[in-house]
C-alpha cells in the first residue's frame, strides 16, 4: 500500500510526495501488461491472443509502465484528493523523483487550489473610487458610467488579499503562448519577428502575459468570494429566460448540455453589477 505525506506551499499550492511500493508496482505493471496485450496484433496469432511470453518479445516495457504511470497514479491521486478533502481546480503536475525496477517508487505531485480572499472593506473603497471619477467625467454620462465601473473593479481588487497558484498562472502561459504562436505564423511571421516589432524580449513579453493572466484569476476569486458572502444566486427561472431566448435548435442543445458553465457566467454578471449598484 502507498504512503503519502501533503506538504503546504505558498500561493495555496500543495506538494504531495507519494512512495509506493516495488510489489505494488508489480500486481500494476501485469494488470497493464494485460491491457496492452489485449489490443496487440502478433503474427501467427489473433489479436490479443497471442501466449504471454511470446507478447512479452513484442511489447516494450516502457510502454508497459506508461501505461501504468497513466491509470495507476491518478487512481491514486483521486484517493488522495476524496481523502484529504482536497480542492483542486487544475490538473495536477506529476514529478517522478525515482522509478526504477525492483525498487520502490517515489513521485511528488503539486497541486493548486482555490486560494483563500480576504475580500477587506471592499464596499468603502468602491464608493470613494467612484465618487472621485464622478468629478472628473460628469459631462458625459457614459464614459462616467464604464469609468465609474473599471474604478470599481480596481478598487475590489486593490482592497483584497488573494494569491494565485505559480501552476494556475504557468498552465495559463503555456495555453495562450502556444495560441499566440499559431496565430503569428498564420500571418506569416516568426516569434522572433513578431517579438521584435513588439519591442519586447521573449522574457518581458512573457511576464507581460503571467501579470495579466494573474490579475484576471485574482479578479475571478474575488467576484466569487463576493458572490459567495452577498449570497448572490442564479434562480431556474433566470436560466429558463435564457434559455427562451436561444432560437437555433443546435445551439440551444449546446446551451442546456453547458448549464453550469452558462450559470456561472450570470453569476458572475450579477456579482458585477451588484459592485456597480454600491
């Protein structure tokens, strides 16, 4: 049986160091065997058929132990998670410290959760904000208003205490670096060039995108924080209206396989506009 330890570090982010032992991997490495085996064509037999031993010639043990690395551990860190009532909100990284044969195994697992706000007098800073843009764009009524707004979510943010996870922030990066890097070269440029017509290094540009990426997330907590103390909910009948307005058949479909995902985002908008009412 495995032994796990949790290690608390900053930014809410946990370290979980795992160590599993070689008969453990053993009883795992032949239910895995056993899969690939199944699904493996050998010549002279039908697929799947072919004696264990003569499978054993034509199946890599490396991929034998992938296998395993891919169904065994996250059994484990699913354990772990319903065990210590953990709160992930990404997947987890894995680092395998050491895996070798007829030895135990050690790996470390870091994991991010959702961050603890202390949201601080959020409703005075909003207010002050707001009356000190009022001075300033009284002539014009819609540029106070969205002006007012952007003060307000400056001045929540400014008031509260969150931290956001490195792993959160660096999954974040990898995601939009990677769509930023197609889109560049659909226009027929490299990322150098791009970099250059910029006039930022690859590294300002980079922490450029984590600053953002960490303000957006920090902005999200904070809302649902409010959300959360405000008790601000989303009724059935909200949805339903919704609903009722999403006329194309496929869409709609979409829209009632997506609920949850469309009940928070009418959360969200209801957190954003109980702000613009203090």
């Amino acid at each position: 049986m495995y032994t796990h330890s949790i290690k608390k570090l900053p930014k809410s982010t946990l370290e979980i160091s795992i160590s599993i032992p070689w008969k453990d991997i053993q009883t795992e490495y032949t239910k895995a065997f056993a899969v690939i085996q199944k699904d493996t064509s050998i010549e002279g037999f039908r697929k799947g058929k072919a004696p264990k031993e003569v499978a054993e010639k034509h199946i890599k043990r490396e991929d034998v132990y992938n296998n395993l690395l891919q169904t065994y551990v996250p059994s484990i860190y699913s354990e772990i998670v319903k065990k210590e009532n953990l709160k992930p909100i990404i997947s987890p990284k894995l680092d395998l410290k050491s895996a070798a044969e007829n030895k135990d195994w050690d790996l470390v697992i870091h994991v991010a959760q959702v961050p603890t706000v202390t949201l601080g007098k959020y409703k005075e800073a909003v207010k002050a904000a707001k009356k000190e843009v009022a001075q300033v764009t009284q002539e014009d009524k819609d540029k106070q208003k969205q002006a007012e707004f952007q003060a307000s979510l400056a001045a929540t943010l400014t008031a509260a205490k969150v931290e956001v996870s490195d792993l959160i922030v660096e999954d974040e990066l990898n995601g939009r670096l990677a769509r930023i890097v197609d889109d560049v070269q659909k226009i027929g440029l490299t990322m150098e060039k791009y970099l250059e017509s910029k006039k930022m290094t690859k590294e300002d540009f980079n922490n450029q995108i984590r600053e953002e990426i960490t303000e957006t997330y920090k902005m999200e907590f904070v809302l649902q924080k409010i959300a959360d103390e405000e008790k601000i909910q989303v009724e059935k009948e909200e949805l339903e209206k919704m609903l009722a307005a999403v006329t194309d058949p496929k869409e709609k479909e979409a829209a009632m396989k997506n609920m949850y995902y469309y009940a928070s985002l009418l959360r969200k908008q209801k957190t954003l506009d109980y702000l613009s009412s203090l």
